[in-house]
C-alpha cells in the first residue's frame, strides 16, 4: 500500500472539533492554508517511508498558527545590570507617561490644534515651554531620536559649510551613529582639530575660516579618555563663536535635565549649564537620562529653532502624539528633582541602593536554588551595574544579584538559555566565567518567581525544536 494513502484529507480534518475551534480562533483561510502546506510535508516524509507521517497533524498545525499569532516584539526582564540597555528598549516610562500616551493613542487630540483659536496649531507647543523651562532655553523642538536631532540640527546650520569638532569627539555611539558619518549624512564637511587627547582653543581658532558654518562639541558618551588630557571649556567656544558670528552646537548625548550628583549619581552635562555657558544649540536624548520615550530634543536659541523647524527635514523626522504625550508628562516630573525621582524609573533604578538590592538577592536565592534541581549552583554575590545607552562608561553603581556557576551538568551558556526560554524570558549576564542576574532592575519579583518552576536547564523542551 503506498503510505502516502494513510494521510488525512484536509475535509475529514477540517470535520473534526479541534479544526472548528482552530477556525473560531485563526480564521478558516488561515487554518485550511497552513494544513495545506502541513499535508504536503507530510506526504514527502510518508514517501520518504514515515509510517507516522498522517499523524498530529492538527496538533502541528495548532501550535504553528499559535507561534504565527504570538506577538514577535515582548516583554523580558532586564537582568543584565545595564539600566539602559539599548538592545532591551532603554527607558521604561512611568506610569503617567503611560497613562498619557495610552490617553493620546485611543482619542482625537489637540496635536496641532490652538483650542484657544480655533485655529491650526504646533505640535511642538505641547513640550515647548517644558524644556524651555527645564533647560533656560529660549525654543524647542522635539524629532524621533537624538541622532535625527543632530541630523536636523547640522542639515539646517551648515549643509554644505564646514563644522569645526576636536578629534577628541569623533565618537562613534553604536548603531552607525559615527560623528563623521552623521556630518556627511547632513550634508556638511567635518573640519577636525586637535589630537585624540589634547584640543586647546587656538585649535578651534585657526580652524575657523569663511566657510565654518558653527564649532561643535560632541559629548564622548561612551569612552573617556584619562591622563594627559585637555579640552576646551565650553564658555570659551561659546564666546569664539559669537565672534566670528557663528552658532555653538553641543550634542550631549544623554544630557540629564537634573544634577545627577544630587542623587551620588556620576556627574552628566546637563542641558541648563550646556544653554548657559552659551551654546546655541544643544541636543539630546528623550529615552536615555531623561527616562521617557525615544525621541530627540533641541533646545536653543529661538532664531536658530525656528530655521530648524522650517527644514522638510523636520517633518520627516517628526514625533507623533503618542511620544509627544509622554514625553510632556516624562518632562513634568523633572520639574521637580525628588519627584522625577519618585515617579521615573530610570532614575529609580538608577538610585536604587545596594542594601535593598542585596536584601532582594536574599530573599530569592533559596527558591532559585530548589528551581535549579540540583543542576547548578547558585548564591549572592555583589557586582557592579552600568547606567548604559552611553552614560558614564567607567563609573560603575554598586549592585547586588545571582551568580550561577557552571557544574559537569550544566554549562553557563545552557543557564543562560534556560532563562531565555522562560515565559517572560529572563536576560542575565556572563561575568568571569559565571551566569551573572543582577536585580537592579528587578522591582516586582512576583513575575520572575512564578516562573521559576518552568526553568528547564537539562534542555529537554528544546529538543527536537
Ligand atoms: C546616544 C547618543 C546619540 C544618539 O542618540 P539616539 O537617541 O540613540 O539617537 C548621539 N550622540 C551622542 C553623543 C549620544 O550619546
């Protein structure tokens, strides 16, 4: 008999109450297309000589169209003890941000809309006087990331004019934000000075001819260079540009609206003292420091703003109201330094000292010991967090969490995946040879322990996958 007569045909399937529930779920189409393609599998591994070929095939094709209809982009939690962690989304905004946003996505808006007027109205008046007001800005504009800030901000002041930036400050941030690039991306030509370590203002000053379009500081984010260094005060460029008639940018990359040393957090340029030792202009990030959604912010003077807002560039890279919304509640809380605090989780998180995050590594470690059966050992060490996303790279923030090492049974690799492969999958860390979880970031520890039982570190789901 040829086996491939022993398969189902797709009408006896489709009789049967776990198609028709399929159907109520996924829709007949789909349900119909996917044994399609199923049966054809199947009758090449029966020709093949696979007696169980005609078998689960509605089993299959259940869990096919579930995986199909389970969403691709999910929650995890953020164990790997960088606070902004860009692969993992960066800032997690606070619940009125939320809330706002949540408000703006479900209902028509004022969005460009004068409800005094009832005229037309600027999107950007929604945020203006905010940042204004948090920065001594005298305008504002907000576009979708600080890279499409700096864009923006290049491509209006200097498109096709030179750009005078210290060697120093060549960065590249990650993703293909490399300075260089992004000045030729803008249309502008890079005029570099100084050495990687040292730039002095005669630097700039010789630099500056009848096509310098503006001098430019670039924060470093990522790197810091230590030792024999030397870079020049930003009130001395400030007031070199202004002689020659020329504005002076800074790109502050994550550019806190607060004093961070308040809170024993590493110091980061703030945007107020940035505008008051005179830049013209300055840019930074919505979802990095500033604890909100992704989006970009220039702040400066109101002429050069408005030339800004005039570019098409601008409406290409323009927020929607969803980021605008909580963008303008992200901004309300700083208006006040314990309440942004308080109520923003970045800077929660970031502040969160070590004695309550150890308490917490405590308080796991014996039912995260009985979820590893015996398969690996795990115990409370302290370690050190990263604030992330370019932030302060060589200060490090006192942290606590779980430290897994590798037994004959199991590899750190097999651990890490393991925690991978939960519901809400887990990201931890590899450090000196250990799986690391730091708990920094773990505030509600409900969700990761009602999971534990499902931890399956001998791989036995996997197979087969
Ligand atoms: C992070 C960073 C950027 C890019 O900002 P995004 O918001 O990620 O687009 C640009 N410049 C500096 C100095 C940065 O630190």
């Amino acid at each position: 008999m040829d086996p491939r007569s022993t398969l189902p045909s797709i009408d006896k399937l489709l009789r049967q109450t776990e198609a028709q529930e399929l159907i109520v779920r996924h829709g007949r189409d789909n349900v119909v297309g996917m044994l399609r393609n199923l049966l054809q599998d199947r009758r090449q591994a029966a020709g093949r000589g696979d007696a169980a070929a005609g078998q689960g095939v509605l089993e299959e094709c259940a869990d096919r169209l579930a995986a199909r209809a389970s969403p691709s982009l999910r929650p995890v939690l953020n164990l790997t003890g960088t606070v902004n962690h860009t692969n993992l989304g960066r800032a997690l905004l606070s619940r009125r941000a939320a809330d706002a946003a949540f408000q703006a996505m479900i209902s028509a808006t004022n969005l460009e809309y004068d409800l005094d007027r009832g005229t037309r109205g600027n999107r950007d008046s929604h945020v203006e006087a905010l940042i204004c007001r948090l920065t001594g800005a005298e305008a504002a504009t907000v576009v979708n990331n600080n890279a499409a800030a700096v864009m923006l901000m290049l491509n209006t002041l200097a498109a096709g004019r030179e750009v005078v930036v210290s060697r120093g400050e060549l960065v590249e941030i990650g993703g293909a934000f490399r300075v260089p690039d992004v000045m030729s991306g803008a249309g502008c030509r890079l005029h570099e000075v100084g050495t990687t370590n040292r730039t002095h203002l005669r630097d700039f000053a010789n630099a500056v001819n009848e096509d310098t379009a503006a001098l430019m500081k670039v924060h470093a984010s990522n790197y810091s260079i230590q030792g024999f260094t030397s870079e020049v005060p930003q009130a001395d460029l400030a007031a070199l540009a202004r002689r020659h008639g020329i504005p002076f940018l800074i790109d502050l990359g994550s550019g806190s609206l607060i004093d961070l040393d308040a809170f024993g957090l590493p110091p980061e340029p703030t945007a107020r003292q940035a505008i008051r030792d005179g830049a013209d202009a300055v840019t930074f990030s919505g979802d990095k420091l500033l604890g909100g959604p992704q989006c970009g912010i220039i702040a400066g003077s109101r002429a050069l703003v408005d030339r800004m807002r005039a570019n098409p560039l601008k409406r290409a890279l323009r927020v929607d109201k969803i980021i605008l919304a909580a963008l303008a509640e992200t901004l309300q809380s700083h208006d006040d330094p314990q309440r942004a605090r308080a109520e923003i989780p970045t800077l929660r998180l970031l502040t969160r000292p070590r004695d309550e995050i150890r308490a917490l590594a405590q308080r796991l470690c014996p039912q995260v010991q009985t979820a590893l059966s015996g398969l690996a050992n795990v115990q409370v060490i302290d370690c050190s967090s990263q604030i992330g996303s370019g932030a302060q790279p060589v200060d490090l923030l006192p942290s606590a969490g779980l430290a897994f090492a590798e037994t004959g049974a199991v590899s750190v690799s097999r651990i890490a995946q393991a925690f991978r492969d939960l519901p809400l999958p887990v990201i931890g860390r590899v450090h000196k040879g250990q799986y690391l979880l730091d708990l920094r970031c773990l505030e509600d520890e409900a969700p990761f322990l009602s999971q534990l039982d499902r931890l399956d570190l001998a791989g036995a789901n996997r197979e087969g996958r």
